[in-house]
C-alpha cells in the first residue's frame, strides 16, 4: 500500500501531520478528494494569498490525473454556467457549434468559485440546482465539487446561505499564517484508503451523538447532520478504520463546522490513552465492551484491539465538546475599519451606478451595437433587421469569392445587435435610532412602527431594512439589511431603552452598514433619528466634548462617503445640535417632535423611491 | 445518474406529503407553496414526487407535451399541419413520466417562455419557435426553488400564464400562443424576503415546514439518507412497492375526483371559514372545497365530508389572510382559531 504519509504507524493523517491549523486544512482536502461530489464541497474563508495558493495547489495535486479543474468568478452569467450556442462560431461555420457550459466542463472534477462573496441569487440558485440534481440547467451532467473561496472581510459578507448549507466541509483559511504551512513543500500524493468509506460501520449511539451534535448548533438544517456522518466515516476511512470512533466523530466537527483544532484536540490525538478519561460512555448496548472500557480505561491499547470502535460516547458530551468550541469561535468577527471601507466604497459606487443601466435583467429599453458587458447575447430579430439591408450585397461577394455553398442568409459579427436592460438596484434604509433618556420607548415605538410598516410595503420593491439602536455605552445592530417581516419582528420584540448617548458610535456603525451595503451593489439611506447630542465617547466613555467632536468628525466622513442620510431632529425643542450635524453631513434634515410611525414611513418611503 | 429519493422514505414531512399528493390528484388546485428552513427536505420532496407520478400520453418527440386528444395547433409533431399529413407518418403516442420541469431563478425571459430557434434562424434563416419552460411543464409541475427571490418580471410572466393556462409570445416577430397548464411548485426561506401578494394567491396551497424536532426521527432521516447514499439503486428498489402503491392511489383518486359529488355541508363550511376569516375573493373557497374533495379521493371515501375541510383548511387559506403587522401569532394558528370556532357552530347545529 502506497503511503502518503510520514506517519510510521499509519494512523490519523492529521497527527502524522501534527495537529495545527495547516495540517487540519490538509485534511480536508484529503477528505475533499475522498467524498468528492457526495460532500457538495468546500467553503473556505480566506483572502488571496499565499496559504490559500498553497492549499488550492494542494487539493489540485490530489486530484486524480485528468480531473477538470474549472475556475469562475462569482459574476459569472447564467449562460456561462450553462452554455449554449457559441454564435460567433455558428456563423463562421454555418451550423450550430455549442459550447458547454462551464457546470458540465466541471463535471467530475473541481468546480472552483472565486469572490464568493459576491454570488448574486440567480447563481447561486443554480448552483444549488446543480450540486442537489447533479445536472445542469440543460440536463448535461455536472457532478463536481465545489470549492467557494469566500473572501468576505467580516462576518456579514459571505456566501449564500443556498450554497453554504450544501457544501459539507467549512474551512477557515483566514487564521492560518503563512509560518505554519511549512511542510507544503513536501510532496503530497493522492489520498488513499483501503477501505470505501461509504462502507465504514458507524455504530447507533455515536450516529445519535452526531446528529445531536448537530442539533445543538444554530442552525437546524438537516444537511449538517448528513454532513458530519458523511465526514465522519471518510475520516475513518482515511485511517484505514472498518468503523467510526468518537476521535473521528470529533476530527469531523471540526471540520464540518470550520472550528480550529482546540489544545484539547491536540493533546487527544497526541496521546490516544488519555481520550477515555475525557470522554464520558454512555450504556452500550452491548455489555462486554462496556464493561472492559469501564474496568480498566487507561490500560486499553488503542490503535489494534477492533472492539475499539465500539466504545461509545455520551452524545451529551460530543455536544458539550461542540458547543464549547463553537463558542470559542464566537470571538472574532472583526469589524471593518472606516478607512479601510472607504477606498473599497468607491469601487462599489461606480459598479452599482453601471449595474443600473448595464443589466443582464430587467426590463428592456432598447437596442445597441455595444454589449454592455462581454457575457450579454445578442437579440436575434434586432440582429437579423440590422443584417437585412446587406443580404444582397452579401450574397453577390459571397458568391463571387467563391467562399462555399450559398447560404440563405449572411449575417456577420457587426451586425449583432444588443438589448438595453435596465433593473432597479436595491435600496437599503439603515435606521440608526437613538434609543437613550425618556424618549428611548417612544422614540424606539416610532422606529419599530415605521419599519414594519415599510416592510409590509417592501416585497413591491424589493427594498430592505436595517435598525441600529444606540443607547448606554454603544450603538447595537438590532435588525441586520433584510426585507423580511418574519425576521424584523422576532429581532425587534424586547427592544430596550435609556442610558445615556453614543452617538458617534451609532453614526459610525452606520456608515459602516452603508459602505458594507454599498459593496453588494446595493444603495445605502441612513435615517438617523437624533437629538444630535451625543454624551459617550466612541469608547465608552463619558466626555460631551470630545463624544461632539467625533460626532462631527464622522457626519464629515459620511459627508465623504456621499451616502444619502436623512436626520429626523426627535429634540423636544428643536436646537441647533441635530441641524448642524444634518449640514455637515450633507444629509436632509426633518423636524419630528411627535413623529408618528405612519408618518415616518411615508417619508422614508418617499426617500428609497428617490435613493 | 442516480434515480431521485424515494417519496415514501421521506420520513415525517406529512403536511408536505399530503399537499403534494393533493395537487397531484386535482392539478386545478394551483399548486403548492412551501415554505421552511434550508435543509427540511423541500426539494427532495418535490423530486421524488416527480419519480412516482403516474405516466401521461403524448406523441413520440412531442416539444409541448401535447395532449394527443386535444393537441395545439402550432405543434410541429401533432398540430394542424401534422394532422393534415398523411395519417401513417404521425408519430406513435407513448407513455412518458409526467414532466417536472425546474425554473432556475437565473431563467432568461426566453428561456422561460420559448423564443425564436436561434439555431434555424441562423443557419436556415427560418422562422421557428423554439418552445421554453412553460411548454415543457405542461401537463407537469413547474418547481421554483427560492421563488422569494424570483425576479419581478418573471414573476409578473408566471402569474400570467398561470392565470390563463396559455403561455402568448409576442416577441421578435413570433406570434404564439399554447398551452401550459401546470403545478406550480414552489418553495423558499421567509427569512430571506417576503413573496409578492399577487403571486402568493395564486398558490393553492401553503405550508411550513421546519426540520423534525424529534431526534430519533432525526437519526432515521440520516439514516435512510445514508443508505440511499451507499446504494441508489437498491435503496429505491426497496421502496419502489410502496412508491408503486402511492402512484396506483393518485391514478385512482384522480379517476374517482371526476365523478365525486359535493354534500352541501361542505359547501357551507367553506363559504362560513372564509367569511370568518375575512379572506378576499372567492379563490380561497374554491380551492378549500377542491382540496378537502381530493383528500376525499385519496382516502378512498366517495363523498368529502367537513372533516376533510377542516384537515385542508389551514393549508388552504393560510396565505390567504390580510396581513396584520401588529399580530404576532403565525396565520396558520388564526386559520385552526377560527376552524374550531366554526366547525364547532356547525357541529351543534346539526
């Protein structure tokens, strides 16, 4: 048997690889290559760089020799993902010449989706199609495995829930540093097992920690489930094991939910013995194994004795275990800076501004020679009218060169003719609501009125909502972008008030929202409701001047950023604070002393119409 | 390729079952509307059902899935040209699987409609109608996956064709009109974004699911999952008899539905439901009668009584309530409020 792995005992190729971050990223290439498409795929968290070359060019080397490696970006086109008919082609040629598309090129191979990020629900909606049925939009077969590469810089920005719910295996790329993928250099060979994992026996009470394992985490989705006993048994398999262990099990939560291998991992594959006393068993079903684990736990030699695989974990402590992880994992969705928003905003304004006119979707407003983007089609009867003129011309110099049989009719790449699309880019209101002193419960009433009201209106124009409150020590992102009204009620219940202003945070984490919005294509309206004096500091601590300072200096940068912003001054007496801010953000600014919800939504209603 | 999930081995989902086995039986319901959690089996469902359908007739190489009784007219293979062909050169009619036909949400107007044949226009210079997905569906099931996200003019085409039963192309100098009369099937995640009113009333049927809260039953999902897994082939083998069964009961439940009278009772059941509720127009009515007769049909009974209303309602008219932002109870807890309350009354009175 072929080796691969500098393990001399021919164990876990995670510990023969020891037990870092890298090593685990290795092996979820491997179980990768194993499962192939009966895993869906890989979501891996990562910027462009050189670990993520290293591993992609890892996952290639163990790719069977001749297996498609197909690469797209995220903006790819329906039609490219599907093929169709190649009209250039067709035309030189004289008869139909297809192309397939790039869904059936990838089949049974890598289908490789980069800035996944920015997959718009009509791809994604296809990949999902694809990776449930197996076949592309045009019946050709395309059983592939995909590998998003999700570029998202916080834990906002992702990929689709439709395509990230269907690949098995999560891999955060992000926290692995170039220093720890050292042993990339040396050379990794196709995975291999004796043992088709399909086969590998996962005994009943492991099987039930699993699935409860899988409970335990948010979300409720069965393919998480179906996941981990997938990976499960191709880890076991991998290891050459007839049946799955609980240190399988575990390798596999780690894998399937993206979690970093924690020290207690590491010290279990280290030491096998040790992993008895850190695991409770629950009753077996059958005595004697019980009975021989619960005498003598430590004395047990792991790695031959085959009723091994038959101890059984409590599935309440496989759960503990995840749940412990996950939380540890909880810690680092790093914010995004202003500054560094700022440059990526302007970017983003220039597409969302081209997206409007530029459209492959949409209502049509007329013909052009020019295609707006490479991927567009040309229309056939524009294309046929605009080569009309030209046949008899056509046909004389066609005949006279003696270029071939006579065609009945000649049409060339000039004549192609293009339709105009024009779509409406989405708007985003961005409540950002002051939610401190005696007015926070009316204040707040209003908001939550006023957005349920526009939600109610939204599903017409496709338009979405999002709440920031602030109130004590920051501002709180209450209601994330959604156009949903299930989902703005379940977050908008229970809402607290009082305690006095930070205002400055609340702006910024609204120009944070809005530069964020802005990255999808997306237009951003900030409606800010504010007496415009802020107490608090960005922070946290209690300094009215310097709180008025950053206050200023941020409405100057959302200035900058030119985002739409409205200012409802909700003063009981109107002052000048809320008017200045307003001027210097180059928002609309609104007297609202008794803002009522109705009202509220009227307005801002007429402002996303505008935005 | 691997032959779809076996239909009786989902396990639980029966609300799910039922609705797609309603809509199987009286295809004049309006389809179903599902809505749910990723990973809740949606999809599988609709895919399997299309496995056990009972198989329909059309001619050999027929593009519109013609009826062979009633073809339409700008059929190539059965329509009027055909017909007034030589008898012998029409193609045979044969047995195909009923079509469920997929509208990715990326679908091109064209694509979903039918458009010129751009492959004769360019090479022949002829002018052919190259039929869409409509014409595909007809007769069938059209599945929308994520139809919450579906973009507006298709939406607006779909509610359309699914109002007239015929899909009409006006475009690039096309003049065609042909039937596609199907059961629009559709599923999303609420989360994601509400469904436009006109389209949601055009569903006949509503439901959510969510993920079975049980564990056993959980374990038993990936159970049989995984064995289908290891074993397509054999897995649908082993569950072809009870498949077979489901699609014996549809073809005979569809037959009995033609002949089925209606107890007036039942009539005024409905018509009291939907007064109760305040439910708008008379769709609601009709589809909560049709139902409650094809669950009728199902269970083998000849007549529906008003426990067969009272089992279809909440299905029937859940997306049918004015939305009320300020109730926090789901519509489907409004619908059973005002069921008991009602069928309670004519349960006394009679």
């Amino acid at each position: 048997m072929p080796e691969p792995l500098p393990d001399p005992s021919g164990r876990a190729p995670a510990s023969g690889r020891g037990t870092g971050r890298w090593a685990d990223a290795l092996l979820a290439a491997e179980v990768l290559t194993v499962g192939g498409a009966a895993l869906g795929g890989i979501h891996v968290r990562a910027r462009c760089g050189p670990v993520l070359d290293r591993w992609l060019a890892a996952l290639k080397r163990m790719q069977p020799p001749g297996a498609a490696v197909q690469r797209v970006a995220a903006t790819v086109t329906a039609d490219a993902l599907d093929g169709g008919l190649d009209l250039s082609q067709t035309l030189t040629l004289g008869r139909p010449v297809r192309n397939a598309g790039v869904l059936a090129r990838a089949d049974g191979g890598l289908l490789v989706l980069a800035m996944a990020e920015r997959t718009q629900a009509t791809v994604s909606g296809i990949l999902a199609g694809t990776l449930d049925t197996g076949k592309s939009g045009c019946g050709a077969p395309a059983c592939f495995t995909l590998v998003a590469l999700d570029e998202g810089a916080d834990a906002d920005e992702g990929l689709p829930e439709a395509i990230a719910d269907r690949l098995c295996l999560r891999l955060p790329l992000e926290t692995v540093s170039l220093g720890e993928t050292d042993d990339a250099d040396t050379p990794i060979e196709r995975p291999h097992s004796d043992i088709d994992w399909r086969k590998v026996v996962v005994p009943e009470a492991l099987l039930d920690a699993l699935v409860g394992a899988a409970d335990a985490t948010a979300t409720r989705s069965m393919r998480r489930a179906l996941a981990l006993v997938r990976v499960t048994r191709i880890v076991a398999a991998l290891e050459d094991s007839a049946q799955a262990e609980p240190r399988h099990a575990a390798t596999a939560l780690r894998l399937v939910f993206g979690l970093a291998p924690s020290a207690e991992d590491v010290h279990d594959d280290a030491t096998e013995t040790e992993e008895p006393s850190c695991e409770e068993r629950s009753d077996a079903s059958d005595p004697p194994p019980q009975d021989a684990a619960a005498d003598a736990p430590d004395s047990r030699d792991t790695d031959t004795d085959p009723p091994e695989g038959e101890r059984e974990i409590d599935p309440a402590a496989l759960q503990d275990m995840l749940i412990a992880v996950l939380a540890a994992q909880k810690l680092d969705p790093s914010l995004l800076a202003i500054g560094a928003g700022e440059r990526k905003a302007g970017g983003g304004a220039g597409k969302s501004g081209a997206e409007q006119n530029g459209s492959q979707r949409g209502r049509t407003i007329g013909v052009t020679s020019r295609p707006a983007n490479a991927a567009l089609r040309p229309n056939v009867a524009a294309t046929l009218r605009a080569a009309a003129p030209w046949q008899h011309l056509r046909r004389r110099a066609h005949a006279a060169t003696g270029g071939g049989p006579s065609r009945p009719i000649h049409v060339t790449p000039s004549d192609f003719r293009y339709l105009r699309r024009r779509h409406r880019t989405e708007t985003t209101a961005i409540f950002a609501v002051d939610a401190s002193g005696s007015t926070a419960f009316d204040r707040l009433g209003e908001a939550k009125g006023a957005i349920e009201l526009l939600l109610a209106d939204c599903y017409v124009r496709r338009d979405q909502i999002a709440l920031i409150a602030f109130r004590g020590r920051e501002a709180e992102l209450l209601l994330e972008p959604t156009r949903s009204l299930v989902r703005a009620k379940r977050s908008l219940t229970g809402l607290p008030g009082g305690g006095p202003t930070p205002l400055a945070d609340g702006m910024r984490r609204s120009l944070e929202l809005a530069v964020q919005i802005r990255r999808k294509g997306q237009t951003p309206l900030i409606v800010l409701f504010t007496d415009g004096r802020g107490n608090i500091t960005l922070d946290g601590s209690a300094d009215r001047v310097v709180a008025q300072d950053e206050a200023v200096r941020l409405a100057r940068q959302g200035a900058a950023l030119g985002v739409k912003t409205l200012v409802i001054d909700i003063g009981r007496r109107s002052r000048d604070g809320a008017r200045t801010l307003a001027e210097t953000m180059n928002a609309d600014y609104r007297v609202l002393p008794r803002a009522d919800a109705a009202a509220v939504s009227t307005l801002v209603s007429t402002y996303m119409r505008g935005a | 390729m691997s032959p779809p999930f076996p239909f009786s081995a989902i396990v639980g989902q029966d609300e799910l079952k039922d609705a797609l086995l309603l809509a199987a039986v009286d295809p004049s319901l309006g389809g179903v509307l599902v809505f749910g959690d990723r990973g809740t089996g949606k999809s599988t469902a609709v895919r399997a059902l299309a496995a056990l359908l009972p198989d329909i007739k059309a001619r050999e190489g027929c593009a519109f899935n013609c009826d062979p009784a009633r073809p339409s007219d700008i059929c190539p293979t059965c329509g009027d040209a055909a017909r007034k062909g030589a008898k012998a050169n029409r193609p045979a009619i044969v047995k195909r699987r009923t079509p469920v036909v997929d509208l990715p949400l990326g679908a091109t107007e064209d694509r979903v409609c039918g458009t010129l044949d751009l492959e004769k226009a360019l090479t022949t210079g002829e002018k052919a109608f190259e039929p869409g997905l409509l014409a595909r569906a007809h007769r069938g099931f059209l599945y929308i996956d994520e139809v919450n996200l579906l973009e507006d003019h298709l939406v607006d085409l779909l509610l359309d064709v699914a109002a007239s039963g015929t899909n009409v192309v006006e475009r690039e100098g096309l003049s065609v009109r042909h039937p596609a009369r199907f059961v629009l099937v559709g599923s999303g995640n609420p989360e994601e974004g509400e469904l436009r009113p006109q389209l949601l009333d055009r569903f006949g049927l509503s439901l959510d699911v969510s993920a079975p809260r049980d564990i056993q039953q959980r374990v038993e999902v990936i159970r049989r999952r995984e064995a289908y897994d290891k074993n397509p082939d054999g897995f649908v083998a082993d569950w072809a008899a009870r498949d077979a069964k489901i699609t014996a009961r549809i073809r005979k439940s569809a037959a009995m539905l033609a002949r089925m009278e209606t107890p007036t009772p039942v009539f005024e059941l409905a018509a009291t439901l939907c007064l109760r509720l305040g439910v708008d127009g008379l769709r609601g009515e009709l589809t909560l009668i049709r139902a409650a007769r094809a669950r009728a049909a199902l269970a083998g009974k000849r007549e529906p009584g008003t426990a067969d209303v009272v089992a279809v309602a909440p299905m029937a008219l859940r997306h049918r309530l004015r939305r009320d932002p300020l109730d926090e109870a789901g519509s489907a807890a409004r619908v059973e409020r005002a069921v008991d309350e009602v069928s309670f009354g004519v349960a006394g009175h009679a």
